[in-house]
C-alpha cells in the first residue's frame, strides 16, 4: 500500500500457495508409495 503495487500482494500469495502445493503433491506421493509396505 506505500509504494502502490497493488499486484505484489497476489503474487506474494499465489508463489506461497505454489510452494504447499508442491510440497503438498511430494508428501502425497511418498505417502502412496510407501503404503504397500504397511500391508501384511
């Protein structure tokens, strides 16, 4: 809002939802890869 660049704030979000994404995707992949060895 002091230097008038108003398109910093929804990039700002958008990088970060980015970046949970992508560790959001790694964590779900492990995760399945990893599940048949739970299995007896």
């Amino acid at each position: 809002m002091l230097t008038g660049w108003n398109w910093l704030d929804p990039a700002a979000a958008i990088a970060v939802s980015l970046l949970i994404a992508v560790t959001a995707w790694r964590s779900l992949r492990d995760s399945l890869r990893l599940e048949p060895d739970g299995v007896p």
